[in-house]
C-alpha cells in the first residue's frame, strides 16, 4: 500500500499498522506536517490500483513508550470501489490486533447494568 498526498505529490508511506474498513494506522515516513488529503494506491496482481482516498484523522507522534514510531491515523473519504471491495475481501477473517494498552473499565455502564436488573 502506498500513501500519496494529494496537496504535495510526496510519498507519506508504504507500512500499514493497521486497517478497517473505515480508516486505517500508516507509519509514516518523515514529517507528515500538516496534510490533508491523501490517496491509497496498492498493487493487485502486478497492477496498481487507487484503493481510496482518505484524510488525516490523527498524527501518532511516537511519544508513547509503546508507539511505533510516527504513525497517521487515516480516515477514509472515498473508498468502496471494486479495489476497496477486493482489499476488503482480502482482510477478512483476520483477527484484530490486540490492543497494546490496558482497556479501561467502564464503571458507569457496570452501574448502570446493576441498576436495571
């Protein structure tokens, strides 16, 4: 997969950390600054195709001690083309990656479950 910006014609990345099919992480190669738009292109078959476009969400400034280094949170814009659909398809059945932080506890919904039994 490879990351284009759409305002400066540079490439931002080619590792994908994660993926969904409403957005996805990228590890980003240099300063993303202050981009905007992009487009995902990934070779199927020997053939590149644009798999989406997609929008800056978030910038993972690698600060945490269990970051990977500079990442973007990307969210896509357009996608579900017959490229989208086929990446998709390829994802499927694969297991989500397992979180790298400890999940919170949600003590209001607990409360909330007690209280309505």
């Amino acid at each position: 997969m490879h990351a284009v910006s759409l305002e400066r014609y540079s490439m931002l990345g080619t590792k994908v950390l994660d993926i969904s099919e409403t957005g996805m992480l990228l590890a980003a190669e240099g300063d993303p600054g202050d981009l905007h738009e992009l487009v995902l292109v990934h070779l199927f078959d020997g053939a590149s195709e644009v798999v989406a476009q997609a929008e800056v969400a978030r910038v993972l400034r690698g600060r945490r001690p269990h970051d990977r280094g500079v990442a973007l949170g990307l969210a896509f814009t357009r996608a579900g083309g017959h490229a989208f659909r086929r990446l998709m398809g390829r994802l499927r059945g694969t297991p989500p990656p397992v979180p790298r932080r400890r999940l919170r506890r949600d003590y209001a919904s607990a409360v909330a479950a007690i209280a309505g039994a």
